[in-house]
C-alpha cells in the first residue's frame, strides 16, 4: 500500500489460481507478491506483469 498526497491509502490486489495443496498455494501467493514488489520497485505496473498462475 502507498498515500497518495492528501493521505489516501492505494492498493493493489491480484487474484492467482494456483494447483496444489495449501503449502503450494502459499508458496505461489508469496512467489507472485514479491514478483509485484519487484516490478513496483522497477517502476512497472505489478497489475499487469506476467504470471504462471492467472
């Protein structure tokens, strides 16, 4: 999340569908938010970043 000048929080959400069992899914969640974190950092738009999980 960031604060845009007059204080508002900004959030990005994305929804993965990734195959397994609740270890495997945590993995991809976690694997896909520092992909995005990554991208954000680079100045990218994590929104619209490749995943092996959409």
């Amino acid at each position: 999340a960031e604060r845009t000048e007059t204080g508002a929080i900004v959030t990005s959400v994305r929804t993965i569908h990734a195959p397994g069992g609740r270890r495997a899914v945590r993995l991809a969640a976690a694997i896909t938010a520092l992909q995005g974190l990554i991208a954000l950092i680079d100045g990218a738009d994590p929104m619209r970043m490749p995943s092996e999980y959409d």
